[in-house]
C-alpha cells in the first residue's frame, strides 16, 4: 500500500496565549494509521489510534467539567440578580 496522508479538517480555536486571534489546528490521518495533529505552524504530534481515543475522552472528560463549572456560574449569577431584585422591591 501506498503512503498517504489525508487532512481531515482544520479549525480555529482562541488560545488566549498567543493573542494573536484563532490558532489553527489540523488534523489528519495516513495510510500508516497514525493521527497528525499540528498547531499552527510551529508544532506537531503524530500519534497512534489508541492514544488519539485516550485524548478524545479527556477532551469529552474537560468539556463537560467545563459545562458543569459554567452552569454552576450562571445559577450563582441568577441568585445574585433575584436577590437584588428583591432587596430592590423592598
């Protein structure tokens, strides 16, 4: 079989680092069965199926800590504004 490499997608993310806007990052799969993903220009992994199911479910695992924490956040915020509406209309 041949080597090949196909990109499966790019997409921009805000990295609050770089403050340069969206970091790009690619991702792609070859013919070696191997998963690429590269961050901008400056860096890449290459990294076998079962390391790339491993961080698919610690990126899931982080995405739904973070609804969790901004759910919490808003329903504080909710409190908050119901009690200085009542505090207001008393």
């Amino acid at each position: 079989m041949e080597y090949n490499h196909q990109l499966l997608g790019t997409l921009g993310v805000d990295d609050e680092s770089s403050g340069r806007g969206k970091l790009s990052i690619q991702v792609g799969v070859d013919t070696l069965g191997m998963c690429t993903i590269s961050f901008g220009s400056s860096y890449s992994i290459r990294i076998p199926e079962d390391d790339v199911d491993a961080l698919r479910d610690i990126l899931y695992d982080a995405s739904r800590k973070l609804d969790f924490l901004r759910y919490e956040r808003e329903l504080e915020e909710g409190k908050a504004k119901l009690e200085n509406v009542k505090q207001a209309s008393a």
